[in-house]
C-alpha cells in the first residue's frame, strides 16, 4: 500500500512510500536536502518500522525539534499503526 506523510518543522514537504507488513520501501522525500535524504531512502529500503525508528526516531536538525528523517519514523509509525485499524 502507497502512503503519503505531510512533515511538518522540515524543509521536506511530503514523504510517501509502500508498507507491507511492517515492511518500508520506496520512500520519497519532496522537498528538502536532496542528495541526502535520497541517501536516507537507499538505507532503510527494506528495513521494518521498528529498524527505522531504532535508527532514526528523534533526530534533531539545527534548532528545530525534528529533521526529514524524525519525520521519516513517526510517518512509518503512522501508516503501520493506519493498517491495524
């Protein structure tokens, strides 16, 4: 299943990938720094929604209480927690 994201405190816009399972790939980011959040994407290809929000959930980005890839855990959580319902 495709699932977008609306990111909020980023420079990213939207982030959008398939979940099957608990299982993410595909993931696009719009908007924000490019060349590394094609970088993000590449790494967690595959990985499940707990993996990345191992790897990823709370990471800051300058003063801002979030970052693309914060961002990135809480919309994995999101769409995970979306199919149980």
């Amino acid at each position: 299943m495709r699932y977008e994201y609306k990111t909020t405190d980023t420079c990213s816009q939207m982030i959008s990938f398939d979940i099957d399972g608990n299982q993410i790939s595909n993931i696009e980011f719009y908007g924000g720094c490019n060349g590394n959040l094609k970088a993000v994407s590449k790494l967690v290809q595959g990985m499940t929604v707990e993996e990345i929000e191992d790897k990823l959930l709370g990471i800051t980005c300058g003063r801002r209480p979030t970052s693309c890839a914060d961002q990135l855990a809480k919309a994995v959580r999101a769409a995970y927690s979306g199919q149980a319902e």
